[in-house]
C-alpha cells in the first residue's frame, strides 16, 4: 500500500515539475459499466454513455456517473474543437496541450448542445 502512494507522490511531483503526461480518456460503453443498477439506467451513443430521459441516478452511483459524464463531455469538446486529449499539463491536469482551437460551425454548436443535454 505504500508502494503505491510514494509510486503516486512521485508521478504528482513529477507533473507538478515538467507539467506534461501522456493520458487517454476511454470511451466508457454499456459493456464496460459493471454496476448492472446502473447499466439499466444508462443509453449509449458513439462518445459514452448518458443517462435515459427522466430518470433520477441514485445517490451511490453518482460519483462513478459523473466520472462517465465527465469523460463524455471531454470526447464530444475534443471531437468538434479539434483538442489534443491525449496530452494534459498541470497539477491535477486540469489543462490540454493543444496549438490552436478549431472554431466549431453554427451547426456544430447546436449538435455539440444536444450532445451535451443529453447527459
């Protein structure tokens, strides 16, 4: 168990210092959700899963829901900005590595909002 946090202290002080890591952000499908309650609760389209239309997650399972909505998010910014995801600078790696942002189209905007009320 100690291990495992020097292992980690080490991999903070080291993106705290040098500021890059290499991360990729999956594509989470029903599949891949071990919770079968949740399971239930979830759709799926081509950037994740979202829950249905209606329908109120549970408190236990919301951290782990918020993490699959976080992701989705992050793919669908990543797919009509045009976003370097798999490199992250900062503390926590808060921030993207990326040259210039690709302004999206008025009709992109509104299939990015749609994506996004979705979940």
């Amino acid at each position: 168990m100690k291990i495992k946090k020097v292992n980690k202290t080490i991999k903070i002080i080291l993106i705290f210092l040098f500021g890059v890591e290499y991360c990729s952000i999956p594509k989470i499908s029903l599949d891949e959700v071990k919770i079968k309650n949740l399971r239930e609760l979830l759709c799926e389209d081509a950037f994740g899963v979202y829950k249905k239309e209606n329908i109120r997650i549970p408190l236990k399972y919301r951290s782990k829901y918020k993490l699959y909505k976080k992701w989705r998010k992050e793919l669908i910014f990543a797919k009509y900005y045009k976003l370097n995801i798999t490199t992250k600078y900062g503390f926590r790696r808060q921030y993207y590595l990326y040259d210039n942002i690709e302004k999206p189209s008025e009709h992109d905007k509104i299939v990015i909002k749609k994506l996004l009320s979705k979940g």
